[in-house]
C-alpha cells in the first residue's frame, strides 16, 4: 500500500510538472498580464487535468454512465494533446534560442545600414514685393560678403546641422544622457517583442502540431480498423487445413467512447474477410454489461464456417468477467476458460483465461488447456497477452495468437510496450513456437492512435505438407 501510494504521488507531481510547463510556455510567455486571454488560459490549465482525472477514475467509481460520457471525451483526448504539445515544446526548447539569435543579427544588421539619402526639399522661389509708384527708391545696404557677418546675427551660421537641430529642440537641455536613456528604452522595447514574437511562434506551431497529430490519430480510430493478412507456415497442420483462415480481433474496448457503432464497424470488416473461424484475445469492454450490453449486440452478427470464440483480457476483470462471459455466450460467441477442442479441419484450437484473472482465483491453466492432448497435431492458443508466449512453448504449442500491447497505441509508447511484453505487434518465432500479436481492433483511453493503427489481422494457416 505504502508503495502504491508513493508511485501515485510522484505520478501526480509529474503531471503537476508538466501542466506548470505547458501553461507557462502555452499561456504566461505568450500573453499579457491580467488579458482574459491569459485569465482563460490558466483556467483551462487547472480544468483539463481534473477532466482528464474524472475520465480516467470515473469507471472505477462506478459514476453514472452518462457522467461518465461526459467527461470522458474532453478528458481522454487533453492527454493525447498533453502528450504530443509537451513533445513538441520540448523540440521548441532547442529551436528558440536559434530563432532569437537570428532576429537579433537581422535587427543589427538593419541598425547598422546607412539611412537612404533624400533630395534636399527646394524652397519656393521669393515673390518680389511690389513698390509703391510714389516711394523714393533708397540705395540697397550693402551685402555681407560670403562667410562673414556678425555671429549674433546668424548664431547657427557656423555649427553642423545636427547640432543646430538639436538646439531647436524643446529638450536639448537634457544633454546626452537623456538621448541615451530613450535608445536604451527602445531597443529594450524591440528586444521584448522579438522575444514575445518567438514565443508565440515556438508554442503556436507546437500547439498546432500536437492538435493535428491528435486529430489525424482519432480520426484513424472512428473510421475503424484495417484488415491485415498474414501468412504462418506450421509444420503439423495437415494438407486439409491449408489456407485456413482466423480472423483475429483483439483490444475492441468498447466503453464511455467507443460504442455500438464501433463495433458494428468491426463487424462488418470482420465478416466482410469471409473467415473459417473467428477469435476474439480479450478487452472487448470498459464497463458493465448493465452499460455496454446494448454496445456488444452486434458481435451476434458475427458469421464463420466455424463459429466465433473469445477469451478474457484483463480489462474483463476490471468490469465484471464472468458476467461478460455470460453475456457473449447469449450473443453467440463461445468462450474459452482454460479448455480445448479439436477443430474439424485438423488441428486443436485452445484458450486460457488472462493473467489477471489470478487475482479472482481465475488466470490461465495451461495444464487444463493443454495437458493432456495428442502432440502430433498442430495446436493453436488464444491467450490475451504475449508474456504467457513461455508457457505455450513449454506445452507445445504451434502458434498463440494475443493482443494487449495495442502496438504502443500513441508513439513513443511502443518502446515503454518493448520493455513489458515479448512482442510488440507482428508475427515472431520462440522456439518451435510462433507467436502473432495483434494491434488491436479499438483504443483504450484516448481515443487515439499515432503511429500503431489499429487492425484486424486474417491468420491464414499454411501446411508445409502442401
């Protein structure tokens, strides 16, 4: 208990962590203090991450199923976009300071370019007076020769025009410090804006990449999975049984999210393959059968020459397995609890309960599924996760065929899937022993996939006495 609760701490701080991040760089680089842009921002960072909590324990706590609907898509998909916007920041962290180093060199550069020389504005030429016909015309004073004349006369005559320009000004008797003090504010000035300017690049296109990634990943998922063939050789299956074809379906995770449309996609692709036998390795649900009874109906649809069978993931458990097991069964599907039987087109086809049954008294029995049959025909094993693969080659077994993994579902999961399973996604070989894991037909939690597109993989059997 003391070390549940400590991993849950140190998994809270972390989230705190990384919220803190994502708001600071997201909201409090980006906007003014006390804008409403910031106000909402910060809102947002304390309101996503209680969603997302809610979304996660609200099964557990066995809230209202419509409760849980609500906070389920808001809350999912902020982790999803949490996951990718962090990514992305992170990236950001080395791009910025080669964006500002590059407005700092463009801005020195123009403060360094001489100023575009101007034509000197020519005066109007001077109207004469006229002169009045009865006045004497006087002799004209006598003209200042050039470079003469009396200094109090033309007090600028002799001094450069910037000085003179600077002398007619209002606040010439601020002197130079004033001077200095206003180019230091304004580039000060110009230095804040190019650093607001970055900071509003860097994290609107992480924003903007972690949205689209997401996006793309969810719609991958509504449409519904693609249809994988695979071709596995085994040495013990008779000529009959060439080309037999098992469709695998794992990880539906039919839930607050995916529901009755979900698996009527899955259905149909299913179907749409025409397969000899089907088998469905486990998490068909997240909930009761009370909630997602209605959800699971079309599995009744579900057509092959040799009927359809399911074995339980450890997600069953969570939601009430031996009452999901009931419940497939009305729908037509057989279930597999730790026994075998012999296929007509000739080889033995097995199936064992999931690992975290053993916490109910339940888990796999491989000496029950297997113990005590003919070693010289080809036997297939459904088993949910790939790490009961030792298991299987220790009892003889051709080909397991499991899922659980999701393939790593949202990328770079697929390396924290590499250290907990034997087998990520695709077909391997242990010893005499094959082992297939599929990717999964739905998406547990957010509703997403990025790089491990969900699938339904046809297993066509291959005789090497063919």
């Amino acid at each position: 208990m003391l070390v549940f609760l400590l991993v849950f701490v140190v998994i809270l701080a972390l989230l705190g962590a990384v919220h803190w991040y994502v708001w600071r760089r997201l909201v409090r680089d980006v906007t003014a203090r006390g804008s409403v842009a910031r106000r909402l921002g910060t809102v947002a960072a304390f309101v996503l991450p209680v969603l997302s909590f809610a979304a996660l324990g609200s099964a557990r706590a066995a809230a209202p199923f419509w409760l849980q609907q609500v906070v389920a898509w808001p809350g999912y998909l902020w982790l999803a976009v949490l996951l990718y916007v962090t990514l992305a920041l992170v990236v950001g962290e080395a791009v910025r300071p080669l964006l500002r180093r590059a407005l700092d060199r463009r801005a020195a550069a123009r403060a360094l370019a001489p100023a575009p020389a101007q034509a000197p504005a020519q005066a109007p030429a001077p109207t004469p007076a006229p002169v009045p016909a009865q006045t004497a015309v006087t002799d004209p004073a006598p003209a200042t020769p050039s470079g003469g004349g009396d200094d109090s006369e033309r007090p600028d005559a002799d001094r450069p025009e910037a000085e003179r320009g600077q002398a007619d000004r209002p606040d010439a008797d601020r002197g130079d410090d004033s001077e200095r003090g206003e180019v230091k504010s304004v580039a000060g000035a110009t230095a804040v804006s190019r650093r607001l300017f970055v900071s509003r690049v860097v994290g609107g296109a992480a924003a903007a990449a972690a949205v689209g990634t997401v996006g793309y990943g969810t719609y991958g998922v509504l449409r519904g999975p693609s249809v994988k063939r695979v071709t596995v050789p085994l040495a013990k299956l008779p000529r009959a049984a060439h080309g037999y074809r098992i469709a695998v379906v794992s990880d539906i995770h039919l839930g607050p999210v995916l529901g009755r449309a979900h698996s009527q996609r899955i259905v149909d692709a299913v179907n749409g393959t025409q397969p000899d036998l089907i088998a469905i390795v486990g998490d068909l649900v997240d909930g009761s059968v009370a909630d997602l009874g209605p959800a699971a109906e079309p599995l009744a649809q579900l057509r092959a020459r040799h009927g359809s069978f399911f074995v339980t993931g450890n997600h069953e458990y969570f939601s009430g397995a031996d009452a999901w097991v009931d419940h497939v069964r009305e729908l037509g599907l057989r279930p597999l609890r730790n026994e075998r039987l012999e296929i007509p087109a000739g080889f033995d086809l097995a199936g064992v309960d999931d690992i975290a049954g053993e916490s109910e008294g339940q888990g796999p029995d491989f000496a029950a599924a297997l113990g005590d049959r003919d070693r010289a025909r080809a036997a297939v094993l459904l088993a949910h996760q790939p790490v009961v693969i030792h298991d299987a080659v220790r009892h003889g077994v051709d080909l397991q065929l499991s899922g659980h993994t999701h393939g790593g579902q949202l990328w770079p999961g697929n390396y924290l899937a590499e250290l907990a399973n034997p087998t990520v996604a695709g077909l391997e070989r242990y010893g005499d022993t094959q082992l297939y894991v599929s990717r999964g037909a739905g998406a547990w939690g957010p509703p997403v996939r990025v790089g491990a597109p969900s699938d339904i993989t046809v297993v066509e059997l291959a005789s090497k006495q063919a």
